[in-house]
C-alpha cells in the first residue's frame, strides 16, 4: 500500500513538472510525499500486528507447576523445584490392603488422617505387615501420629520405585522398623508448618515455628534417624524438595534398606565415602 501511494505520487511530480512547476511549489509538494509515505507506512505496520497468527502460543509454567522429573537427582546440595504431583497424590490419603499384608498409603495427609489409618489398622487386624507409601506430605501432626502408630505395630515402611514420599511423608516413613526404599524411590523434604493437632502459641510465627522444629526433631531422634535429615529439610524452602541419595538415606538411618544398590555404592557406603 506504502510502494503504491509512493509510485502514484511519482508520477503526479513528473507530470507537473512537465508543466513548468516553480521551485518553492516543488519543495512544498515533496514534503507532502514524505508525510503521505510515513502515513502510509504506520497504517501498514498496525494492519501487520494486528493479523492473526497461526504460530501457537507461548506458555510459560511456574516452577512448582513442574512435571515429575524424568531423572531422579542423585547428588545433595541445592535443591529442586517442587514437581506437579498427579490428581491421585493430590486428593487425601486412601488406604488399599495388597497382597502380602502390605497397605497401600497413597495422597495428602490431612488432618484426620492419623485417625482413619488406626481404624484401618484396627480392622485389618494382624494381616499387615507394611505400609506402601506414595505421598506429597500434608499435615505434620498427623505424620507423626501415623508413624507412631507403626512403630508401636512394628511394621515395615516401604516406597517403591518411581514414587514419591515428600515433605511430611517422610516423618511416616521413618516410624517402619524397617525402612525399605528402592534406588529409584523420591524421597524429599523441605520447611513444614504448624498444622494439625500440634497445640501452638498464636500470634509468634518464629516462636511456632521453633516449635513445630523441636516436636519433629524430637520425633526423628525418636525413631533413630539422624538429625541431619531435619536440618536439610529447615534449609529448603516449601516451593522446592531436597532430595535425599540412596547411600544418604542409608547414612542418615532414614532407611535401612535400599533395594538396586549396586555393590561398589555399598562398598562406598562402608568406607564412610
């Protein structure tokens, strides 16, 4: 449209020129192309920006609306974001009696959770012998109070490979007895608040959350597992996980068993490396 405004604006100049035009009309009249072709041009350029595109939009998720990574992290140090935990993990905590005496523990802990898990257990009587877990984490209190409660039954914890037990999930891992984790299991936490029945202060956050940091420290020593793995877990931010080695675990005594590790990484184990 611009060339075409341009090429007609030409040709009137020729023509009037052709005709003995005087220098001053001359200036004037091209001053006038220049303000039409800029005219012009800016039409051209809307019209350009506003045409629809058939290139898809660009869409950019948040950190924690990260997919399940492909490949676990195998070193400790800086931490990762939180992963987007399928509908299944997200809802409240079910329980499925499976073959072998094992329940299968899978979804958020909420408050009251600790309690359906005793009726649970109450119903099921002396058939089960492990708990299965799958679990972003949830409520603390009720954590701790599932692990108690299988630490009293002497019961196995277990997180098979390519799940997850993040957060607080790992303060009912750490109630089994043993404590089985395949190589390929997630096993993570971060920072955790005050909720459930844990009976806080109001009105200090500090103060709860030393609080909530000395009933959890309290709890691990406890159960036998190494304080270092609370401290990791104060160090993480609540948007991200810190996870934990196969040997770490082992290490830490937050698991006593670890199913696929090699025999160099055992031998590792044993020279402190």
């Amino acid at each position: 449209m611009a060339l075409a405004v341009l090429t007609a604006a030409r040709l009137r100049l020729t023509r009037w020129l052709g005709n003995g035009g005087d220098e001053v009309a001359l200036r004037l009249l091209l001053a006038l192309i220049v303000v039409i072709a800029i005219g012009a041009l800016a039409v051209d350029f809307r019209e350009l920006n506003a045409a629809p595109s058939d290139a898809p939009p660009v869409v950019s998720y948040p950190s924690a609306d990260r997919p399940v990574p492909a490949t676990i992290p195998r070193t400790s140090g800086p931490s990762v974001p939180l992963p987007r935990f399928d509908e299944r993990l997200r809802a409240p905590m079910t329980f499925e009696l499976g073959a072998g005496g094992r329940l299968l523990a899978t979804g958020t802990i909420v408050p009251g959770t600790s309690a359906q898990f005793a009726a649970e257990i109450a119903k099921r009587g002396s058939y089960v012998t492990s708990v299965v877990l799958a679990s972003p984490g949830g409520a603390v209190a009720d954590a701790m109070a599932m692990g108690r409660q299988i630490r009293e039954k002497k019961f196995t914890t277990e997180v098979e490979s390519g799940h997850y037990c993040a957060s607080s999930c790992p303060l009912v891992f750490a109630g089994g007895v043993v404590r089985r984790a395949s190589q390929r299991a997630v096993i993570g936490v971060h920072q955790v608040s005050a909720t459930g029945a844990i009976a806080l202060p109001t009105g200090d956050g500090m103060q709860d959350a030393q609080i909530v940091s000395a009933v959890c420290q309290r709890y691990l020593r406890e159960m036998g597992v190494d304080l270092e793995v609370w401290l990791h877990a104060m160090e993480t931010p609540s948007d991200r996980l810190f996870y934990f080695q196969p040997n770490e675990m082992l290490k830490l005594k937050l698991a006593t068993e670890i199913d696929g590790l090699s025999p160099s990484d055992r031998a590792g184990l044993s020279r402190g490396q």
